[in-house]
C-alpha cells in the first residue's frame, strides 16, 4: 500500500471514529441493570441454492451459507454484545472483485433511557482477502444506527428516526415501533423493517425482517476497491428443541426463506452488475450458553 492511500484511510478512519466514538462512550455510559445475564451462542444457516438469473446453461448455481458466533449482555434497561458471522456467497460467473468469502464483526446494542431508546452497531466487513493481507479501504467501515421516542412512559407506541444499509446504501428511514406482551405472546412490530412474534416461555419465535448490510470488496490482484450489498426480506419460523442444562446448551432449530433476494457488486468485465437471485429456502441451528 502506497503512503498517500495509507494515509488516506487512515485520515477517513479517524474522521469516522471522531463521529461514532462519542456516540459510542456515550452508549456504554448508560445504566445498565443491577443484576445482568450473560450468554454465548453459535450459528449455522444454509440456504437452498439460488438459481442464476436467466437460467444460463453455462452458469452454475449459486451457493450460500452463513457461521456465526456470537457473546451477550443483557439486563433490565440494556443489551450489548459481540457478533461475527462468515458467510460465503460463491457467485461462479464473470469476472466479480471479491472472492465471495464475506467477513463481519460488530458490537453493540440497545438502551432505553426513561422515553427514549437507542440502538447502535458499529465494526468492519470485507471479504477474506482484505483480512489476510491487511489491505483495507474505507468501505470495510460499518454501522447502523436507530433513535426513538414513545409517546409517554406506559405507551407501547414510540416514533423514531434509523440509518443502515437494509436497503442497499446507507439511508436515513423514519420508524415506528410497537410492542405488546399478553396472553398469546410477545409482539413487536419495527416497520419498515421487522415484525417478530414470541410465544409464552419464548419455545416458539416467528421473524419477518429486512435484512442487508455492505461488505468492502477487492479483486484478486487487490487492486480494484469496490462493495458488496446484499439486501433480502428474511422470514424464519424457530423452535426451541431443548433448553439446555449444566454443560449442555440450548438448542433452537428454525426453517423459513429469503425473499427477494438482490446482491450488487462490481465485475471486472461489465461494470456494476445489480442481481435478483429471488427466493430460496433455509434452514438454522443455534446452540446457546
């Protein structure tokens, strides 16, 4: 890497921790519960393989899966924890500037501070090569961010503003969000990104949600810096199998599908390509400490 990128980076890095590291102090600087859980989990998720648009004979089918882990703090007035997830997308045709093998590592978490909550995430996503060459642009930099109000301390009604990549590049949404926990479960409605269902005792969960972020990309001659978006609609349908006990984790199973599935990268041959890989089954196991 040559000194004027180097320093480059190095000069948009600090801008950016200068924006976030006061919002960042300021997120752990608020009180937590007295008494506080702490938990450990890991992921697996496979999809059903995507068929290449247009059915090329010549295009093989495009695989995915994701592994992830993950460590989590919560009490009564907040949550923080750690997540990384890998997940290869191996798109076999054309010449993309990425190796398909996606890196993700995040920290943060929500806090509610009489009637406002907050929600922060922020950490680096690149694919391996840029991992294991130390060869980062500005783009490996990553974030979301949300900010609501209720309407006073008993409404289950809150207004709120929310920046993130759901939707391909980072854009400020308005947001509304309810809850409600009653006979029938717990209830929470996010839009326009979630709307989740929890069953009294938590053995049942059901998730619809937008789910996209950004991954900063190279080629292989790590000479071309560009971004990954991948961006889908997410509904999954879990069960809690086993609680788990001493030693032993809880174990939680989960089928469902991601809709509307759109990936957008950069090919070295035809410019910035914007992909529907449409629908495709999935399938999870979690294991919880």
């Amino acid at each position: 890497m040559n000194t004027g990128r180097w320093h480059r980076i190095r000069n948009l890095a600090r801008f950016r921790f200068f924006l976030l590291g006061p919002l960042l102090i300021a997120t752990l600087a608020l009180p937590c519960a007295a008494q506080a859980s702490n938990s450990f989990y890991l992921l697996y998720r496979q999809w059903q393989p995507y068929d290449w648009p247009g059915n090329l004979p010549s295009a093989s089918e495009v695989t995915r899966s994701q592994r992830g882990l993950g460590w989590q703090k919560q009490g009564s007035v907040s949550t923080f924890g750690i997540d990384y997830d890998y997940q290869p997308l191996r798109i076999r045709a054309g010449d993309p500037a990425h190796n398909g093998h996606l890196h993700r590592l995040t920290f943060g978490g929500e806090w509610q501070l009489g009637l406002y909550r907050l929600e922060a995430q922020a950490g680096v996503a690149g694919t391996s090569n840029m991992f294991k060459y130390q060869d980062f642009h500005s783009d490996v930099l990553n974030g979301r961010i949300a900010m609501f109000r209720a309407m006073d301390e008993t409404s289950p009604l809150s207004f709120g503003i929310g920046g993130d990549h759901r939707f391909g590049s980072f854009r400020w949404l308005p947001r509304v969000r309810w809850h409600q926990r009653n006979e029938n479960g717990h209830w929470l409605l996010d839009l326009p990104v979630l709307l989740q269902w929890q069953s009294p005792g938590q053995r049942w969960a059901f998730r619809l949600e937008r789910n996209g972020d950004r991954w900063a990309t190279l080629d292989k001659d790590r000479d071309v810096e560009s971004a990954l978006y991948l961006r889908e609609w997410r509904t999954e349908l879990e069960y809690r199998a086993y609680d788990g006990g001493g030693a032993w984790p809880g174990v939680t199973i989960g089928i469902g599908a991601s809709i509307d599935t759109r990936v957008q990268y950069k090919d070295l041959n035809t410019g910035t390509v914007n992909l529907s890989l449409g629908e495709a089954l999935l399938a999870s196991l979690r294991l919880d400490w």
